[in-house]
C-alpha cells in the first residue's frame, strides 16, 4: 500500500515537471547557402542558447531544409529568434544582404510549428534581377479612375556581389 502512494505521488511529481510545449523550427535555406554548412537558431530564451549564435545546430532534412524541436516552459508566452550560419557574420538577411529583424513568434496551444524560408545571407552580397523588363506608363485604370504604371517580365533572381 505504501508502495502504491509512492509510486502515485512520484508519478504526479513527473506529471508537472513535464509543463512544457514544443515548438518545431523548420528552417528553409536558399541555393546560394555554401554547402555543408551547418544551420543554426539562436533567440531570447535559455532553450535557443540566450542570442548565442552558434550553439542550437537544426538537423538537415529534406534538401535545402533543416529542423529541430525545442521544449519550452509551457508559461511562455512569446519569443524572438534569429537563423544563422554559425556567426552574427553570416545570419539570415534580406534581399539586399541586410541583417533581418528578429522573428517575435507569439506562443499559444494552437502554435507548435514555426516555418521560415531564408531569402539569403548577410555575408552572401545583394541580389538582383535579370531578364526583360517592360514597363508601361500612363495605363488608364477605370475602376480605380486614375492612370498606373505596370512592370512585367522579371524573369529570375541571381546573386549580385
């Protein structure tokens, strides 16, 4: 019988230590990400390192993508993390090669999965666009009763150092 309320009590105590949610980090990289390198997330709590941009490594999946799945204290009410490649010197970026914002992931029962398609990296120089533009100005817009400049034929995305 004392056997039986210990095992009951422990079971309880293990039931409360176990408070806590993931969260599935799926991390999409571009082509020109250099191959074999590792990826890496980094944020604002203890669980993604605490800004230490070479520290949580997410394991490489399908082609071009990488995962991990982090536990968080189920109190947790938000969080803001970054992607790198190992250093604040080659994090994920804009377009323009420019250090992105940090991602604020709001957190709830409904959240477990947070998704993110790298554009490009800050060490990885600009991109650009090639191909045929046309452009044409003065297109009358009847609903809206004014005139429009419209841009067609961009054709591709290439990097640009």
């Amino acid at each position: 019988m004392v056997l039986r309320a210990l095992v009951v009590v422990a079971l309880v105590f293990l039931t409360s230590l176990s408070h806590a949610k993931s969260l599935k980090i799926i991390i999409k990289v571009p082509p020109n990400t250099p191959e074999n390198e590792i990826i890496y997330v980094t944020g604002d709590q203890p669980q993604l390192c605490s800004w230490q941009p070479r520290c949580l490594i997410l394991a490489p999946r399908l082609p071009g993508t990488y995962s991990a799945t982090v536990d968080l204290p189920d109190s947790l009410t938000s969080l803001r993390l970054k992607v790198t490649r190992g250093s604040w010197a080659t994090e994920a970026g804009n377009w323009r090669g420019e250090p992105l914002s940090d991602f604020k992931i709001s957190l709830d029962s409904q959240v477990n999965e947070f998704v993110f398609g790298v554009v490009n990296w800050i060490d990885q120089g600009r991109m650009g666009v090639t191909g045929k533009l046309r452009v044409y100005r003065n297109v009358v817009s009847p609903q809206m009763g004014t005139f429009r400049i419209l841009r067609f034929g961009c054709q591709r995305v290439i990097l640009q150092k």
